[in-house]
C-alpha cells in the first residue's frame, strides 16, 4: 500500500510538471494529427512515428516524447473514424471496430457509433495508464516467462477466435484464419534465410504487406459495392447524440472492465499489438454476451470491446517496453529506438536511476488521452456529413487514398498491385459469404507462430511434451480446445434450433 501511495505521488508531481503550455500545446497538435492519419486508410501511427523520430531528433526528450506519445494514442483511436463511416478501417488496429460500428452509422447512428468510439478509447488509454502506473513490474515479469510454445499457442489461439469473428458460420471463419496464415508464409524464412512459395518474383522476398493486403480486403470490396450499389444507403445529415446515455455506458462497465484487462495482458507479450487485442477482446465479448445474436447486426457492446482493447493495448505494450527494454509491438519498437537516440535506456534499472521518467510517460499518456477525448467528439459532427458525399466523388478519393496508403509503406508499386489483387479476392470472398477480418488475423499471427513453432521444435528436439509439462502452454492449450469445442458445439445446434423454429411455425394456424 505505501508503495500504491508513492507512485500515486510521483505521478501527481510529474503530472503537474506536464501541465505547461507549450507541452500541452504539443500534445494536442500531436493527438490531432495522429487522429487525422489514422483515419487516412493506410496511413498507420507506426508510419507518423517513424517519420517523426528523426524530425524531433533536435528537440527536447520530453517534448519529443509527449510527440510520439499524441501521435501513438491519436492514430490508434484515429483508425475507428473510417471504420465506423466508410467500413474502411484507418489502421489494423480499428478492423474489428468496423464490423459493428459501420453497421451502426448505416442505421443512422454515426455520431453515437463516434461518441461510444472516442468513450471507450479515452477509457482505454487511462485504463492502460493506470496498469502501466500500478502493475508495471507484475505484468512484466509475467511477459518475460513466455517462450517460444507461449507465443507459437497465441498465435494458435488468434487463428481459432477467427470462428467467432466470421458472422455465419465458424468454419469459414478457421478458412479464412488459415488462409492468412499460408499467406503469411511467402516470402524469405526467417530461419534458415531462404523464399518460399515466391514463383521466382523477388518482389515476394520480403513477403506479404500487412498494409496493402489489410486495405484491399477492407477497401476495395466497398469501393466496389459502393459504385455497383443501385440503392445507396441513408445519409446522416445530423447527429443528434454524441455521447451515449449513462444508462448505456454502465450497461457496458463489465465489457468495458474485461475488454480492459484483455488489451492490457495482450499488449505486455512482445510483438501481439493493438490489432490482436481488439479481435480477441470482440470475440471474447460475444462470447460471454447475454445477446450474442446481435452481433454483426450493429452492436454497441463489440464497438466498445475493441475500442478498448485496442486502446488499453498502447498502455501495456509500454509496460514490457519500460521495464525490460523489450517492445510490446511495431510502435513501441519505434519509440524505443528514439529513447536510445534521446540517451534515456529503459530496463529495470529505469525505477531506480531515472524514476521521474517513467511518470513522466504516464502522464503523457492521461494527458493525449483528454485531449483524444475532446478531439473526437469535436470530429464527431463533422466526420459523418463525409456520407452526404456523392459515392461518385467520395469513392474515387477514397481510392486514391487507398492507393497513396499502399504505396507510402515501403514507395513500391508492387503494393499497389497487391492491394487491388487482395481487393479483387476479398470481394469474391465476401460474395461466398466469408469476412475479411479472418484473413487479416492470419497475416497478422502467421510469422509468429512459423518462427516460433520452428525454434519451440528445435529446442526441445522434436518433442510435443512442453505443450503438458510447461504452466502457462497447458494453459493456453486448455484454452484453444474449449474455443473449437465451444464453437463447433454451438455450430451444431443451431440447425436444431433453425428445425424447431419451422416445426412451430408449420403447426402453428
């Protein structure tokens, strides 16, 4: 308890200390540009930070981190902008937003679809400020007992959540899942340096883009429909609410508490990101949902999962960050070549030589979440009047953005064409009744699990026996099986009750 109290107090000098103008003016310009290129398809918080880096290499330490930090926290939340509006996720990170918040807007509920958004974003980052603040060394060491079995189950695990995330039936859901996983699989092997299954195009060698392939599947397929589509859906020309009613918002407390705890446990395992955490918190929240029919029909409960999953991730993936000088994900990475560059080493010696520094980041983190708050609801009555837009001009412009997104990852025009070759599968994918998103999870989770799958092998020569003997693998073993019994059981008894439904209505007058 007294160790409680003295971070508290740390945190409330350094917290004061950070509330001077010309930080606070950074923090907002850098929030609001963040949400800005996170809303633009393509254009990730990795890729803001990284040019940014070697902008803010002159400056201040702390200047140039309240920088990145308003960067990071405005491009994760930024991502749901587009994805509720368009059904075109901004980043990797707002995927699973799409899927119920666009559903929303289509019913005319943009600006809540925004509100519940920005809510549950700004309750995730101070949820993951304050497990950042108070947890730091427990979720750290925590992290550091995960292997190779730890991490090759995780990645096990995200392919078969892709059962819940596939709106009709699970199995299409595992197709996809594993589909991503063989494309994830092109390109140079990371441990033994040679290509596969690249057909002799060395374009191939450095393997698929998450990027370009994430913008094609999401994208394209709109595009497509939007401009083929005879009727076109209702236009929002006002938004009535932008907050949703306390009576909502406390309805979601449980989701929102779990979603919290999810994103934050994700972001301390090296190398899961924002994106893995918003999926497995959706699909965790339809499991244990009282209405699980409702989803994929506009649900505010599966917006609110993966708003704060995806933003309570940025607090975790700091933790392993800070504590052992290992990034939790791509942006991390990042920020943590520019602690190296500004002289600050993270690492547990971090509390001891430099303690001010680490309530410093926390602070930085409550603050760009205020002002992420206030920026998004401010967004929120401008954004949804983009609908009123002719599909004729807003698509193009949709697509040409598209387009600058693919190609500003590595300047290749390869990308582009392997955006529109991903477009043209989603789009028949999409009219056999699969969903983008397994796919999207498979890219994501496949290099995770072939290099560790191949070391945990190497390791342990040949043998299965870890998956029993070690706690934690045993563990998410148990956790897979339930996942794939639990679906395929409930996949079985839905034609049952389909056959009891037209029983009674055959007998009923």
């Amino acid at each position: 308890m007294h160790q409680v109290l003295d971070a508290l107090t740390f945190f409330g000098r350094e917290l004061i200390h950070m509330l001077s103008l010309p930080l606070l003016l950074a923090s907002g310009v850098s929030v609001l540009a963040g949400i800005i290129v996170g809303a633009l398809p393509g254009l990730t918080a990795t890729l803001a930070v990284s040019l940014l880096v070697g902008i803010t290499y002159s400056f201040d330490t702390t200047l140039a981190l309240v920088i990145l930090i308003g960067i990071y926290v405005g491009g994760v939340y930024g991502g749901s902008q587009t994805a509720i509006l368009l059904n075109i996720p901004g980043t990797p990170a707002s995927a699973a937003s799409a899927i119920e918040g666009n559903l929303l807007a289509r019913r005319g509920l943009a600006g809540q679809a925004i509100g519940i958004a920005t809510l549950s974003s700004f309750v995730g980052t101070l949820f993951g400020a304050l497990m950042l603040l108070v947890a730091s060394p427990l979720l750290g060491s925590i992290a550091l007992r995960f292997g190779s079995w730890e991490y090759f189950l995780l990645a096990v695990f995200g392919v078969m959540i892709c059962g819940s995330l596939a709106a009709g039936n699970p199995i299409k859901g595992w197709i996809g899942g594993f589909m991503g996983l063989m494309f994830a699989m092109i390109g140079m092997d990371a441990m033994q340096g040679f290509a596969r299954f690249t057909f002799g195009q060395f374009q191939l060698n450095g393997g698929i883009s998450l990027i370009p392939a994430m913008i094609g599947l999401f994208a394209i397929p709109e595009i497509i429909d939007s401009l083929t589509r005879k009727e076109r859906p209702a236009v929002i020309r006002k938004v009535i609410s932008v907050l949703p009613r306390w009576s909502s918002f406390k309805r979601h407390l449980p989701t929102t508490f779990r979603s919290g705890i999810i994103g934050t446990a994700i972001g301390i395992v090296p190398g899961a990101g924002e994106d893995i955490a918003a999926w497995v918190s959706y699909a965790n929240a339809k499991r244990f949902s009282k209405a699980p029919e409702l989803y994929g029909t506009g649900c505010e409960e599966g917006l609110v999962a993966s708003e704060v999953a995806n933003n309570t991730c940025i607090g975790g993936a700091l933790v392993p960050l800070l504590t052992l000088a290992i990034p939790g994900g791509s942006v991390s990475a990042v920020i943590l070549g520019a602690l190296f560059i500004h002289n600050v080493r993270p690492g547990p010696l971090l509390f001891t030589e430099q303690p001010e520094f680490f309530y410093q980041i926390v602070a930085m983190l409550v603050i760009a979440a205020v002002f992420m708050l206030f920026g998004g609801l401010a967004a929120a009555r401008i954004l949804p009047h983009v609908l009123q837009v002719p599909v004729g001009v807003l698509m193009p412009v949709i697509t040409v953005l598209c387009v600058v997104g693919a190609f500003a990852v590595s300047s290749r025009i390869f990308d582009v064409y392997l955006m529109f070759a991903f477009g043209l599968l989603g789009y028949f994918l999409k009219r056999f009744g699969y969903t983008p998103a397994p796919i999207v999870l498979g890219l994501i989770l496949g290099p995770m699990a072939d290099e560790n799958l191949r070391r945990a092998l190497y390791l342990s020569d040949g043998s299965l026996m870890p998956l029993l003997t070690r706690p934690i693998s045993l563990i998410l073993t148990s956790v897979i099986l339930v996942t794939v019994l639990g679906s395929l059981a409930q996949l079985m008894r839905r034609p049952r009750r389909d056959g009891s439904r037209r029983e009674v209505s055959a007998e009923t007058p």
